[in-house]
C-alpha cells in the first residue's frame, strides 16, 4: 500500500533530534512520497536541504496569509526565481486567506491574487489555507477564473461545510482532508469528507500540527497520514487499499509526481 502526505512542515524546529526516525516510521506507515509545504519564501534553504537527504520530498514555494505583512514589491519575483530553479519544486504555496484572526483582509487578498498569477504563469497548483474565509475565497477565485483564467489545486487541511466543499469542487479543486476529520466534534467536516469524489480526495498531516485520533494532542508527523486515511476509509465505507490507491493517485496527478 502506498500513501502520500501531501502536506507537511518537517523542517520546523520540533523535528530538529529525529527525522531519520521519522522517516523510518513513515516509511513502516507506508508513506512514499511527501510534499512539503512553504509558509515564507526565507524557509526555502531548509526545506532544500531536507529534500537533498530523503529523495520522497517534493515541496512548495509560497507566503502563508498568516504572514502576508512580508510581502514586498521583491516578494513575487523571489517565488519566481525559487520556484524556477528547482524541479522539486511542485506547488506554489501555501497561500489562502484566514479571517479567524487576522483583520489585514486587503492585503491578503492582494497577496493572494500575485501568487495565484505566479502559479498560472508557472502552470503550477495551488496549495490553499482557508479558515473562516471561504465565501470571501470563492469570489475571488470566481473574479480570477473569468479575468486571468482556472488555477488548479488543493483546499488544504480541508474544514468546510458541505455547502462550502461544493464550491471548491466546482471551482476544480482537489480537497485534503487531515486530523481533524478524525476529532469527535467534527461533524460538519465528516459530511463534506463524505460527498468529496473519489478522484479530488486527497490525505495530509499538516504536521506537527493536528494529530489524528488516537495521537491527537502529540506533535503529529507523517506517518499518521495512516490514521487519516484509515478514518477515512472507514466514513466512506471504502477499503484502505482502495482509499490509499485513490488518494496516491490523485497526488501524483495534482503536483505531476512519479513515484520512483
Ligand atoms: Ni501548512
């Protein structure tokens, strides 16, 4: 069985003592492949130099909302020029908007807007952060679609309403679902984890946040992608095998991956 974590953050501090370990587990967990995420341009060097010493990481290029006030009149070219000289690179991103805290709802959007046209440019997909903003999301996406054409990619850490994951597939969007479809309150997200078809669903850790039922509450890592992907196997009463099969081969086909 073959899965893929499509989106993690291994480079962070809290994996510093043991990411040979790590990858030993993911590797038992049936993990094959990962794509790193990218939440500013600056941490570039370090997930390179992660990607140098275990070959399954693919990784992004992008400026998380959270961090949208670095932005600069360089920071576009930056992703550019990044995303160019390395063929590793499969995704821009993450990008998104995220109105759970932050009030600064302009310049995300414009932020926003800048790498979306990158990725365009690039004929690259999209890895979307979105919390609390996917009505002010799907108008954008609308706007961008009609003035400067579709962008492919992914909801990550997927959290919508039902209603909500229906805009995004109609928008083209793959869904990825992490931990958090597993937490007991969850229901709406369940829902939606239900109605996403087979050929958009993808899995993810966004580790080291979020583990999944039973780690929830411990630093999460790549190898509970299982986790995910049995929980949700068992929802859309499914086997693994053939959850696994789907989501893998979604994966490849959103970020052009080929397993090696
Ligand atoms: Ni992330």
């Amino acid at each position: 069985m073959q899965l893929i974590d499509t989106h993690v953050h291994v480079n962070f501090d809290v994996f510093q003592e043991d990411l040979i370990l790590l990858q030993k587990r993911w590797q038992e967990a049936g993990v094959v492949h990962l794509v790193h995420s990218c939440v500013e341009p600056t941490e570039f060097g370090s997930i390179q130099a992660i990607a140098d010493k275990f070959s399954e990481l693919s990784f992004a290029v992008g400026l998380h909302p959270l961090d949208c006030e670095k932005w600069t009149s360089q920071t576009a070219e930056r992703i550019l020029e990044l995303a160019k000289s390395d063929p590793r690179v499969v995704a821009i991103g993450e990008m998104g908007l995220d109105l759970y805290k932050a009030d600064n709802y302009e310049q995300q959007q414009k932020v926003l807007q800048a790498q979306l046209e990158i990725a365009r440019q690039l004929d690259k997909p999209v890895i979307i952060h979105c919390r609390d903003a996917a009505a002010p999301l799907r108008e954008l996406f609308e706007n961008f679609w009609r003035e400067r054409g579709p962008v492919r990619g992914v909801m990550h850490c997927w959290g919508g309403t039902p209603e909500e994951t229906k805009w995004f597939l109609d928008l083209g969007f793959y869904i990825s679902f992490s931990g958090i479809v597993t937490f007991k309150n969850a229901r709406q997200i369940k829902e939606s984890a239900c109605l996403v078809p087979s050929d958009r669903l993808l899995i993810e850790t966004d580790c080291p946040f979020l583990a999944p039922v039973p780690k929830r509450g411990k630093r999460n890592e790549p190898s509970y992608v299982r986790y995910v992907a049995e929980y949700l196997a068992s929802l859309r009463q499914t086997s693994l095998e053939s959850l696994a099969r789907e989501t893998t081969n979604n994966a490849c086909q959103l970020f052009q991956l080929s397993l090696g």
